[in-house]
C-alpha cells in the first residue's frame, strides 16, 4: 500500500532542493511547511481524479457524491461496466468522463492494467501503462502517481500552475512551455514530487495573497 513522505522526508528533500537550486530556494524560503497530500488509489482513485478534472471543487464533490451513491456505495470497476454511458451520466457525470470511467474498468478486469500493484512499476512504465488506457492524459497519470501513490520524483510539467510558478522563481517574462518545464525539473531529481509541490504551495500563497511576490525584475 502507498504509504505518504513523512515530514521529515519533505523537510530533507526541500533543503537539498534549495541547496540544488538558487531560483527554487526563492519559493522554499516563502512556502510554509506542507503534508504530502496521499488520496485513496486503486481503480476508484483514477477514476475520481478524471471526474474531478475541470468542474469546481463543489461541483466535483456532489458529482463524487452522486456517483457512488449511485454505483450502491462501491466504486469498482464491475459496478461502473453493469451501467451503460447513460446511466452513468444520470450520476451527473459528462458522457465523456462516463466513458473514461468505463475504459478504465475495462483495461483493469482485462488485465490490461492492474491499479492495485502500480507500484511493481517504475515512474516511466507506470505512466505509459496508465497513458494506454483511453481518457487518460499525461497530466492525469502523472498526478495520480503524485496523490495516490506518493511517488517523489514525478513532476507533471504540463500544469499550467507549475509553469506559472516556475517563471517566478527564474524571473523570466513568459512561462516555460511543458517540454521546457520537463527539462528545467532535470536539476530537482530525485524530488522532482516535492518541487512539484513546493511551487504548487508557493503558486497557491501568492494567488491567495499570503505570499508577496516581489518584482520578478529585481
């Protein structure tokens, strides 16, 4: 079973990340303390994250809600394949995420996939198995291997938050684009998951008004 980083885990590899590299020690010095923040896994876990995407936080919830209530309570991968695209989407679920959720059950009873050993995987062999499976993106792989697995050294640089933050900590005028960010995280491995992170902590403090970022020129 995944277990989360402990603090202390947090607290060495955000040191090593701000020796490693003057622009991250920026966001290190201005981000309070963070828990690793470990979600459920497994079949239910992916497919949660895919109903999540794009919707409010509230209207994910009640959706969330919905869905299992309407699956009697267990989100399996035989509950979701006994109802069709439409009653799935009486869930309030998108025809879309409908279908994700059943392309993803069926990749796991057919073998195709096995959610519930992902960890026999390496980070690379586990996002390719994940990214076979239709409906599910590199973004979306990549922070389930973060959220419900608590891997370290994963670093989804296609989230736009991350980039935006990267750009602060470099002072440069335009955010990176994602191959730019994948090779500017080079430098922070083998804890790429916690500069994920800590600039998702710094990104956050800022927007919420917590954080003064200064002038990016200075």
């Amino acid at each position: 079973m995944p277990v989360a980083p402990t603090a202390q885990d947090i607290v060495a590899a955000r040191a090593a990340l701000a020796d490693a590299d003057l622009a991250l020690a920026r966001a290190h010095a201005q981000t309070p303390v963070f828990e690793w923040r470990l979600r459920p896994g497994g079949y239910e876990g992916l497919f949660r994250m895919i109903v999540e995407q794009q919707v409010s936080v509230a209207a994910a919830a009640s959706i969330w809600a919905r869905t299992v209530q309407g699956l009697g309570g267990s989100v399996t991968p035989q509950a979701v394949l006994a109802h069709d695209i439409d009653a799935l989407r009486a869930f309030g679920l998108s025809g879309q995420k409908a279908k994700y959720g059943r392309e993803i059950a069926l990749a796991q009873v057919e073998g195709r996939i096995d959610l519930d050993h992902m960890q026999t995987l390496s980070d690379e062999d586990a996002i390719a198995a994940l990214t076979a499976i239709k409906g599910v993106g590199k973004w979306t792989a990549e922070t389930y291997l973060m959220f419900c697995e608590g891997r370290l050294n994963v670093f989804p640089g296609g989230d736009v938050a991350l980039q935006e933050a990267i750009r602060w900590a470099d002072r440069a005028d335009q955010r990176p684009t994602e191959k730019q960010a994948y090779v500017r995280a080079e430098i922070w491995r083998p804890h790429r998951g916690v500069a994920a992170h800590l600039l998702w902590g710094w990104y956050g403090g800022v927007k919420r008004g917590e954080i003064a970022l200064e002038d990016l020129t200075a």
